[in-house]
C-alpha cells in the first residue's frame, strides 16, 4: 500500500493510483484496505468505481 501512495505522489497519475487500489481492494478486501489507508469506506467505495473521492 505504502509503495502506491509513494508512487502516486511522485507522478500524481490518480488514474493508475485508482487502478492499483480496485486491485488491492479486490485482492484484500475493502475493510482492510480502509483500515489500512484510513480513508472512509464509501469514499473508497466511490473510488473504485470511477468516481473522483480521492
């Protein structure tokens, strides 16, 4: 998690930071991933489904 944030801050491509968390998202599961990122679930939910949250 922490290398997709690090890249995403070094390039500001939200659409491959989008990409890379429906991957984490659908590997790992939502409610981890929010606990991990400390984003709101809906957001995150948002997010994933293309909509700008983040």
């Amino acid at each position: 998690m922490t290398e997709i944030f690090q890249e995403y801050s070094e390039n500001n491509d939200s659409g491959a930071l989008l990409a890379s968390l429906r991957v984490v998202v659908r590997v790992q599961g939502i409610i981890q991933v929010v606990e991990q990122i400390g984003m709101a679930r809906r957001g995150l939910q948002k997010a994933s489904a293309g909509e700008t949250a983040i």
